[in-house]
C-alpha cells in the first residue's frame, strides 16, 4: 500500500485590499515632528508570504512630500514642521504591496488637511502714517486710516485696531477698530 500526500500551495491571486479607499485627517500646522497622523491598514485573501504586506507612499516629489510612512505598519507620520500658509492640505498615495511571487499591489488615498493656528503677526501697510490735519477740520472727520493684514485665516486673521493709550492723542482721536479709520472726536486748536 502507498500513502500519497498531496499538499496544496497558495498561488499569489488576491490583490492586497485596503479597509477604506480613501483617508481623511485634519492636524493643525503645529503638529510635531514625528507624531502619528493616521494608520493605514489592508489585508490578503492569500496565505504566508503571499499576504505579507509592505506599504509606501507614492510621490512625483519627496521634497514636497513632510510625511513617511512605516513600511510593515501603515503608520503616516510628520517628517518636518508644517506651515499652512505654504500648503494647506496634501494628497497622499499609498501603495500596498504583498510579497507574492509575482506582487500584487493596491492603492487608497490619504488626505491630510492642515487646519490654521495663530502663527502670524498682522502687518501694516505702511511703517509710518501721518495726517496733517488743518486746525478748523470738522469733529468726526476721518484724518486718515491705518490698515494691516495677517496671512492667518478665519478668526486668527481678522484685524481689531486699538489706540495706544497716550492721554493726550485720546482727547481728539479714536479709531474704529474693525476699518482703522482714525476719526476727529474734539475741535483742534493750533496755538494750545
């Protein structure tokens, strides 16, 4: 009698399959360095080496590129700071690649979206203002108006002006505090 064993092999057919095709994450721009923005995961139909996964981004340009991805975990973290006044959001491709002889590979989409935080000074249009105002000028005339600007968005980027408390500009100035306008509040009087 002869006992026969007939064992049978996976064959690498099953692409990798990732748990969403597409990932989305909001990090605010002073995320740190090195910290864990999100993790991808795919699976294999397939057994043994055929279902060992590896994973990479996909990029036309590394330097463009402030994230890494873990090749044996699917974890996107930080590479360098982030500034979302120079790019707001990144399209990220990752590829997952079983160790099947011939590999398999799968693509999803990863989003990374930098939300804004209050990095940026206002800045004025100009260094220095100055209004010659004749002393007959009409109370509530504006004599001139200051105006900045801050590259932050939303709230962090809206302008409020305030005067400098000088006891003695205060008496005939003020200054509305959402235009920069600067209003005559008192008659002037050249010889006091």
């Amino acid at each position: 009698s002869t006992t026969v064993i007939v064992t049978v092999t996976d064959f690498n057919d099953n692409k990798p399959v990732f748990s969403k095709k597409h990932y989305e994450k909001t990090i605010p721009e002073d995320f740190p360095r090195g910290r864990l923005v999100l993790t991808v995961q795919a699976t294999d139909a397939d057994t043994d080496a055929n279902a060992r996964l590896s994973y990479k981004l996909k990029m036309d340009d590394k330097s463009d590129c402030p994230f890494e991805i873990d090749r044996s975990l699917g974890m996107i973290t930080t590479t360098e700071e982030l500034d979302r006044e120079k790019k707001s959001e990144y399209d990220l491709v990752v590829i997952a690649t079983d160790a099947g002889r011939p590999p398999m590979e799968s693509q999803a989409t990863v989003k990374v979206v930098v939300s804004d935080v209050n990095d940026n000074q206002p800045i004025f249009s100009k260094a220095k203002y100055i209004a010659k105002v004749p002393e007959d000028t009409s109370i509530g005339t504006v004599v001139t108006t200051v105006s900045a600007t801050d590259v932050d968005v939303a709230l962090n980027g809206q302008i409020e002006y305030q005067r400098i408390a000088d006891s003695y500009s205060g008496r005939f100035f003020s200054i509305d505090t959402k235009t920069g306008a600067i209003t005559l509040i008192r008659a002037l009087d050249y010889d006091r």
